[in-house]
C-alpha cells in the first residue's frame, strides 16, 4: 500500500536528498548577489552571422529562454534558422520586479553549449538571467521584430490586494512587506507549496526526479503536514493531491516559499478566500462571500492565459482554439497535432521550466531531422 501510493518512494528520496544536503555535497551560494559580466564564448569557426539570409529552414519566433534554447541547438547542428524578437533578448527578465529569482537552481537552468560563470549564484537573480541571455543572443541571429510592477516602494504605508497566490503572488506580498506596505494575498484556490530548501534538492536531482514517473510521488498532503503542521488556521489551504501529477497535468507550479509563510503566520500578510465581486467607489472591493474591505491599490497575479497567449497574434484562428487540452493547458516539445511543423517550447513543467525548454529543443531537433523537415 505504501509503495503504490507512492509514500516510501517520496520518502525515501527525500531522506537521500537530505542527506547530500547535510554532507554539503549540495553548494549554497548566496542568493540576491549583484550582477556580475557573463563570460563570453567563441563563435564556431566559419561561423557568419547573416543579417539577410535567403532561405532559412526554421523560424523561432521569440528570443526568451525557449527560442534561444532552440537557436542554440540548431546552430550546433548547422541548420540555417533565424529567431524574431520583438525586443531587446533578455529584456523581460530585466523588467521585472526587482528581488525576482529563479526558482530553479543554476544546474539545470543554462542554456545549451554556455555554462553560466562559476561566480553566479545558486539562484540567478532577474538581472543576471537578462544578462545571461543578451550574450547568448549575441551568438545567434537574433532579430529585432504582471510585468509592471517594479518594486512594492511605491507601495509604502499603503493597502495592497494581491489577487493570486501563485510564486509571483507570494513573493509580490513578501516585497511589498519588505517596503511597509501592508500586503493582502486573494487566495482563490487550494494551492501545493513547498519551502526552497526543496526545491534546491530536486533541481540537483533533476535527472534522477525527471525520470520517475509523476503518479510514483504520492499525495502531497503527509508531506505538507509534516513540513508546514496546520495552516487552515491562516486562510491557507493546501493540496492534498499529488503535486507532481498536478504539475504535469496542469501546468501549475508548487508556491516555493522563500519567507512569506512566516510572515503569514506572524499576522504581517493577510490571507482572504473568495473571489472578487466587483469594485465598489475608489478604493472598496466586495468579495462574492458578501463582505467587502478598502484597499489603495490591487495587484493580479493571476497566471498565464493559454488561451490568448502572444502566439493568439500569428496563428490563425482555427489552430488556436484547437490547442488546448481537457486541462485548458498547451503541451509543448513536440509536433502540434492540429498545425505540422508548428512546435511550442516552455509549456510542459515537470521539475524546472528552464530545465525542460532545454529537453524540449533537445527533442524537436531530433524530430525535425527525423521527419527530414531539415537537412
């Protein structure tokens, strides 16, 4: 019964991870260090960067992480390909808010064929992942073609709704704490999260974690009791299904915590369950449970529409709707069933997205050899 709910594999794996943990095997850096030069690599030899190339067999639409990954590969492989970019590579990271991390560590979070410096932190910092990727776009032809929020200073002394308790939500209510900010997070649904210290341990793991198959972890509820005792009596609820299954499924990161819970239990971040209702006068919000409450501002944090995401403005409409699963979400790294030759990259989440859009390229080069769509 243990090993088919998947409790003595899960257990037995943390015991393991815990123990490289002690034994330091496991680096610790530290985490938020200033953004230092990324180190510079040589270009192959006879390579030639083409401003105007005649014939190009793929194009990568997108010079974030994904597209880049992809850039990468086909480079190495020598297929002329060109990636559009409506923006200066790297400067989505850069403008964001500014104590973002990853959430993924350093390990499985490069990009193909430039190892990030040894100096870099264990978690990158926004600053440094925008840096990271302007240097690699550099090497490949890359061409020209919840964001607005900075920092919670502007915040200060102010009443602020955080809609959403996802991990922009949870550390947007941590940052506009650290500014005296007095924070609210909107928590609209059972959510699974977990502290970093495990993360941290996963991602070193990757390639062990990444084979086991989801439904072998087990619920996740025994795990949170231990980790987090009785939440309920914060407004938090958490998950008692299995968190990687859900992962998969839905496409739904765990909440990596990095202080927030604390500062919950303190009292110091407040924590509502309903759904807005409607906005009343300046500044009241009446929640569908029927009570209401003044706040200055209201952040969303509210994740990603997979409906009417950026590809919505370059494909038509009867691939679009038809891209969505019975979990609403887009699989992505392989070929799109309803469109041939058409691939998304970054949606699929298992242990690390940056981890896996590496995967993903990785295969759809192999694909596109394979059905001869390149030479």
């Amino acid at each position: 019964m243990l090993w088919r709910n998947g409790y003595l594999l899960q257990g037995g794996l943390i015991l393991i991870a815990i123990g490289l943990f002690q034994l330091n095997t496991i680096a610790r850096r530290e985490i938020g260090q200033d953004s230092v030069p990324v180190r510079r690599v040589d270009r192959p030899k006879g390579y030639v960067l083409s401003k105007e190339p005649q014939h190009v067999d793929v194009l990568v639409v997108g010079a974030g992480h994904a597209g880049l990954s992809m850039a990468g590969r086909l480079q190495r492989a020598r297929i002329p390909y060109v990636v559009l970019e409506k923006d200066v590579p790297g400067s989505s990271w850069a403008r964001r808010y500014e104590r973002l991390h990853l959430h993924t560590v350093r390990d499985i979070s490069e990009l193909p064929d430039m190892p990030l410096p040894d100096y870099f932190p264990e978690y990158l910092s926004k600053d440094q992942v925008a840096a990271y990727q302007r240097a690699y776009a550099e090497l490949h032809n890359v061409r020209r073609h919840t964001e607005v929020y900075q920092t919670g200073a502007a915040f200060a002394n102010q009443r602020v709704l955080v809609v959403g308790f996802g991990n922009s939500g949870s550390e947007l209510a941590l940052d506009l704490w650290e500014h005296d900010a007095k924070p609210t997070v909107l928590l609209r649904s059972a959510v699974h999260m977990v502290p970093r210290w495990v993360t941290r341990i996963v991602g070193h793991l990757f390639d062990l974690m990444h084979r086991i198959p989801p439904a072998l972890h087990g619920d996740s509820g025994p795990l949170y009791k231990l980790i987090w005792g009785d939440v309920e009596q914060y407004n938090v609820t958490l998950k008692q299904s299995n968190m990687m299954l859900d992962f998969v499924t839905h496409h739904r990161a765990p909440v990596q915590d990095i202080g927030t819970m604390e500062l919950i239990r303190r009292g110091d971040i407040a924590v509502l369950k309903s759904e807005v209702d409607r906005f009343a006068g300046a500044k009241t919000v009446v929640f569908k449970d029927g009570h209401c409450a003044d706040f200055d501002a209201v952040l969303l944090a509210t994740g990603y529409d997979y409906e009417h995401g950026p590809f919505a403005r370059f494909l038509s409409e009867n691939i679009t709707t038809q891209l969505l699963d019975e979990h609403g979400v887009i699989h992505s790294g392989v070929e799109c069933a309803v469109q041939p030759r058409l691939y998304f990259v970054g949606f699929d989440d298992y242990i690390g997205r940056l981890a896996e859009m590496n995967l993903e390229t990785q295969f759809i080069l192999g694909d596109l050899k394979a059905k001869h769509y390149v030479q």
